[in-house]
C-alpha cells in the first residue's frame, strides 16, 4: 500500500485517504506533531478524551477512552492497530 505524500511549497502534506479512513481522521481533526528518532509523528488530538498507548499480541495499539461521569470510570470510545515500519 503506497502511502507516499508530497510536501507542497507551503508545507501541506495531503494524509492519503486509506490512512484517514482507517484513523478515522475527519476535516477539521486537530493533529499534534513530534520528532521521534528521526522520524515525524503525528497524532490525533482529541478533546475531553484520552489516547492511551499499550501493545497487544506484541503490537502497538492506541486506545481512546472519554469520562463517564455516571459510573466515575473510563470508557473505550475506539481502539486501532499502530502501522510501524520494518526498517527499523
């Protein structure tokens, strides 16, 4: 799966439909960037909820948990499977 952009003269990158689809990244989303070994992350910022990051079956996995005032608990809005490349 390509999942290549182009940097624009202006610096906007054109995150390739699949990829939004699957992180359910809609118009507007605020996303937070960081460099990480070299590497640019980026992640959804998500108002009044929670993005935890754990590993399942020896995979990276980013849940994403809101308050439920009612039960004074966290609840499991989503959960997604984290690509990560094999050149590492």
């Amino acid at each position: 799966m390509d999942m290549r952009a182009r940097v624009s003269r202006n610096g906007r990158v054109r995150i390739p439909k699949r990829l939004r689809e699957r992180l359910g990244i809609r118009p507007g989303q605020i996303l937070d960037f960081e460099e990480e070994k070299g590497r640019l992350i980026a992640r959804k910022i998500v108002e009044g909820r929670w993005v935890i990051e754990t590993r399942h079956a020896r995979r990276p996995w980013e849940v994403i948990v809101e308050p439920d005032p009612e039960r004074e608990s966290l609840v499991v809005v989503t959960a997604h499977a984290v690509w990560e490349s094999r050149d590492e």
